[in-house]
C-alpha cells in the first residue's frame, strides 16, 4: 500500500459494556499502514488470523490503506496478544493499545 | 509461474526452470525480518504499543524456526515437483501454500527494511545505487511477482 503520508495517531475510543470493569481491560488489535504489503495479501491474512469473510476482510484492509491504520479486534489482554502476535507473523505491522474505558 | 489447476487438495503451477530455481534461491533467504521490526515500524509512527513486547519477540523467534523447519520439509518433498514438456510443475497443499505466502512476504518485507524501508522503490536516487541495492529490489520486485500468483490461487472467487 504505497505513497501514503505517516498518520496520525489519535486516541482510540471504545465503548464497552457496563459490566466490563468487572471483566477486566479491554485491549485493541490494531493494524497499521505500510508502503511494503500489497493489498491482497493483507486481506488474505485478516482472513486467515480472524476467520472472516473476504468482504469483511476486504473492508479492514482498506480502512488501513485510507485511514492509516485499523481496529481489528477489542479482547481481553491473552486473546489480544495471540492476534496482534498472529499478525506480527505475517510481517504486518500490529499493535496492541488498552482500551480507554 | 502460472497456476495450472485448483481443488480441494491443492494447486499445481507451472514454472520454468529459471523460474524454479528463483523462487527457491528467494525461499531460502527466509528468515530475512529482524525481530526488532515492530519496534522500529512503531517508532517511526510514535506508537507506545501495549502488552509484553520480549514475550512478543521470542515467540515470533519460535515462529520463525517452526517455519523454517515446515519450509526445510516442503522444499525436500521430491513429490513436490514434476518434470513435464513445459517446465517443472509445482504441486501444493493450502497449507503449503499458505506457508510459502508468509515465508515469501518475510523475505520481501525483510529486503524492504534492509533498503531502509523506502516509501517508493523507484525514489531510490540512481547515484546512490549499488549491487547490494539493486539485488533487494530485485527480490522485492520478484517476490511481489510470485505471491500475486499464489493469491490468485488461494481466492476463491
């Protein structure tokens, strides 16, 4: 995904449910824009790590193509780590980041 | 390279014989991403990732060895490849096709960052240019070639 200005980074806010304290922190799966990934692959890859469908894969790969970056997943700390690491395999770049509560 | 048939069991592609021994001497590289790479990509987009960044890297570490071993045991299956009047075919599992897709971007992205993960390839100044440089943009270049195929086949629509 080529030519894209470096992004931004913004507060992420999501809202969770009201018994979510009570369950512990909620982590972000984010994955982020590089010029080096070509876009099939990055699709192909939200459809191996996530399960998903080609169109839901499809959609995340060009929120991070446009947007710079995007939220994959919001899970507990454990699942979090396995997807951002799962991610990290495939030589994308991803990261986790707590919730903000 | 190009893809000879699909179904359930498998691809089989069709490669020339130079076409082989590429992609095999761009196989080998693997692991060619060094495991700081996370940290350097975060960095540049001043990004504080969150969790155990040492659990992170050695597991990826333990990654990287498995795949090499899966790798070692797909490249030694002489059933893989098949003399025909055209070239050598291919034949290949999903799963080792999969394999060889992750294997193939390390080497492509692990080439980028050795360049010095250029925004453009071709923004590279033609003065600046050495045999190191153009060999990692020709595997860049190269790899980008073979995983389209090896995307095309995995699609499914």
């Amino acid at each position: 995904m080529v030519r894209k200005p470096v992004p931004t980074v913004e507060p992420i806010k999501v809202v969770q449910p009201k018994n979510q304290k009570a369950l512990g922190p909620s982590y972000l799966v984010v994955c982020w824009d590089d010029p080096i990934n070509v876009m099939e692959y990055v699709a192909h890859v939200f459809q191996i790590v996530f399960g998903w469908n080609k169109e839901k894969a499809v959609k995340h790969m060009l929120e991070v193509h446009h947007e710079g970056k995007s939220v994959l997943a919001c899970e507990c700390l454990e699942k979090a780590e396995h997807f951002v690491h799962a991610l990290q395999t495939y030589a994308l770049h991803a990261t986790l980041q707590k919730a903000d509560s | 390279m190009k893809l000879l048939s699909r179904n359930h069991d498998g691809c089989t592609f069709l490669l020339g014989k130079k076409e082989r021994r590429i992609l095999l001497e761009l196989l080998q590289r693997f692991p060619v991403l060094n495991g700081n790479y996370q940290d350097q990509r975060s960095k540049k987009l001043k990004i504080k990732p969150a969790g155990d960044r040492h659990l992170l890297v050695e597991t990826l570490e333990e990654f990287r060895k498995q795949t090499r071993r899966d790798l070692e045991e797909i490249l030694n299956d002489e059933h893989r490849w098949v003399a025909d009047s055209r070239g050598m075919r291919l034949l290949l599992t999903p799963d080792q096709l999969k394999i060889l897709l992750q294997v193939l971007n390390d080497v492509k992205v692990g080439s980028w960052v050795r360049l010095g993960c250029p925004s453009d390839l071709e923004s590279v100044p033609v003065p600046a240019l050495n045999k190191e440089i153009i060999e990692l943009t020709w595997a860049v270049n190269t790899v980008t070639v073979f995983q389209m195929v090896f995307l095309q086949a995995l699609d499914n629509d």
